[in-house]
C-alpha cells in the first residue's frame, strides 16, 4: 500500500486525463489480488473492481483519481515527476486505502455478497461521479451501501470523523461577464464601465453571506476572481467578469441563494445598463448520509480500535459523493491527518501515510459488519 501510495504521487494526473493512474490501479489489483470482473471507463477513466462471493449485498467503496493543477513545494523521495500537478487533496492515499481491502478480502473473504472498488475520476471538476452515475454498467451492480472517506488536516490523527445529517456542503461555481461599451478614459461618459457594477454587486452579493455553519440557512458567497479591462491607462473598459463559489448545506438553500444572485446582477446590470450572462459551473450536491449507513460506520470504527468524534455539521468543501447520496443509501466520514499536517490543496500538504492501515481497518469492518447481518 505504501508504495503504491507513493508511486501515485509521483505520478499524478489532472481530471478528466487519469488514464495511467486507472491502469496503475489495475495493474496493482491484477498482481495482488484480482477481481472477478473489471468495469473500465466508467465516466472518463474510472475503473470498478467487482469481487463477487456469491448471493448478498452489494458494497461500493469509492476513491478518486484525480490530482490538482498545484506545484509542489516539498523536496520528497517521492514528489511529483509533472510539473505543477500534484496530489494535494489527498487522492493518493485514499486510492491506497480502497486497493489494500482486497489484502483482507484475500485472507478473509466474506460469505456472501459483492464487493466493489471504485476508482471515480474528475472528483475535483464535479464531473466524474456524475459521469459514473450514468453509465448503465454501474447501475446494473445495484450498489446497496456506498462509502468513501476523505483525510482531513487539523482534526487529531486516526480519528473517525461523522456527522448525522451530511458530510460535505452543496457547492455551486459561477462566473458574471458584464458586457458595457469601451470608451476613451478622458470621457468616460461615452461609454458603459463594468467596473462600477462589478464594485457593487462585491458589496450586495457579501450581505448574502450566513457564516453561522449551525444555521440551517448557512451560506458562504466566495469571489475567487475578477477582471475588468486592461492595463491601458487611457481606455476605460467595457466588459468585466466576477467569479464566485456558493456553499450552502441544502440544496433549497442553494436554490433560494442562486434566485437571489440572479436578481441582484440583473437589477445592477440594469441601472447601469450593461448586457449580463451567469454561467452556473462545477456542482457538487450535499453529501448527505444515510442514518442505517453511518450506524455501520460507527460500528466498523470501534471495531477497528479507532477513536470516533461526532461533528455537528458538514464540512465547507465540495464533495462530487452527493451525486451517489442522491440515489443510495451512503456514508461519507472523516479520518483525521494530524493537528499540524498542512492544509488540502495546500502546497506543502502530503498525504499521512500512517492513515493507510487504518483507513483500510475500516473500510475491511463495514465488509464484515454487512456481509454478516
């Protein structure tokens, strides 16, 4: 599992272009242990591994392939041979921790049921388990449990993280272009300058904001980018764009949040008389979890020895996991990468390689649990 994990940093793959991570993957479960059937392609280059032990349910545990458009800091044995593409989320090793079930499968294989390793791509675009999602090879396994897990930095090492109502925020990109008209910038009344509704829509847009993450109408509106013309000092600009993200717990909220970013742009656009467009991007649904699938959660995680903490909401991040918890019952939780392991998609975070054992603990636990019940 080690090796694997470091082998995968250093080769690491953007969304959406996974394809000799898939085969890595293969190649690894082929050598070790290999599967009754493989699903390639699945969504991109997403790869299943269905081991079947006869009549029974059917487990998905599911990881990601993707890494990040990140330049690595970090002078490591095993760092990144691509430059500015890096597993900075964490990838690597959940990829480990899903492959290294089939170590006790081998040893302990279960009674009954199947079980199925999904390797998802494009998790970081929002794409790929849609993608999965719908192809019909997926749908015909009839998955009756899925689960995933994602490391987290800052929370004690080891410890399993769950929360009742969901694991990740309902999260929604969108880019604003405002089209006015170019004029000289002596005369800056002959034209229509963006900039102006650009700096009003900042402030209105910011009076959205519920930063209370206990609200039930919790929202978090994020600039990520703005420009609005050119370093020419005599030309006053006539288009501008902004960039958000939104982040609520519920997709009502979501929906309630994106009506009221459509009015206030199109009654800014309007005062100032500018032509607008909002192209909605890059939506990850609210992971929400499964109240029988996080019991089985809880169970595998004493069972593995390991320490539990129950969180009183989600995590901010975007999670693609919501696309399956609108269709299964799933379960996603937290393990913990150390209080001072850097942040994800930070340049000098790397994945806690003594995570491995017990993130795979768990993940061998809810095999049991389930294929005994």
């Amino acid at each position: 599992m080690l090796t694997l994990r470091h082998h995968l940093h250093r080769h690491p793959e953007l969304s959406g272009l996974e394809s000799g991570t898939a085969r890595h993957i293969k190649d690894f479960l082929q050598q070790h242990y290999p599967p009754d059937t493989f699903l390639e392609a699945l969504g991109g280059h997403g790869l299943a591994a269905v081991y079947a032990f006869g009549e029974g349910p059917a487990v998905v545990f599911r990881c990601e392939l993707d890494a990040l458009p990140i330049a690595e800091s970090d002078a490591l044995p095993w760092s990144s041979i691509r430059a500015g593409v890096a597993h900075k989320c964490g990838h690597d090793g959940h990829m480990a921790m899903v492959a290294g079930l089939i170590f006790s499968l081998r040893e302990q294989p279960p009674v009954r049921g199947r079980v199925v390793l999904l390797f998802q791509p494009a998790e970081e675009t929002g794409r790929g388990a849609a993608g999965v999602l719908a192809d019909p090879r997926f749908i015909d396994l009839k998955p009756d449990y899925l689960f995933a897990l994602h490391n987290i930095p800052g929370a004690e090492l080891g410890k399993v993280l769950v929360m009742e109502a969901g694991f990740s925020a309902e999260v929604i990109s969108c880019a604003l272009i405002f089209t006015g008209r170019q004029a000289h910038a002596a005369q800056p009344e002959e034209g229509r300058n963006p900039a102006y509704a650009i700096g009003e829509i900042l402030a209105r847009l910011r009076s959205l904001n519920v930063p209370d993450p206990a609200a039930d109408d919790f929202a978090l509106l994020t600039p990520v980018h703005c420009r609005v013309g050119q370093l020419a000092y005599g030309i006053a600009p006539g288009r501008g764009e902004l960039h958000y993200t939104l982040r609520t717990w519920s997709a009502e909220t979501m929906t309630n949040l994106r009506r009221a970013v459509t009015e206030i742009v199109k009654e800014v656009t309007q005062q100032q008389q500018l032509d607008h467009t909002i192209d909605w991007r890059e939506h990850f649904p609210a992971s929400q979890n499964d109240p029988g699938a996080n019991a089985l959660v809880r169970r595998a995680a004493v069972a593995a020895g390991l320490p539990l903490e129950e969180r009183p909401y989600p995590f901010r991040f975007g999670e693609d996991f919501g696309w399956f918890s609108q269709r299964y019952r799933t379960a996603m939780f937290g393990l913990g990468g150390g209080l001072d392991t850097p942040p994800l998609h930070h340049e000098d975070y790397d994945f806690p390689d003594s995570l491995l054992p017990q993130g795979t603990a768990v993940f061998s636990e809810l095999v049991r649990l389930i294929m005994q019940e």
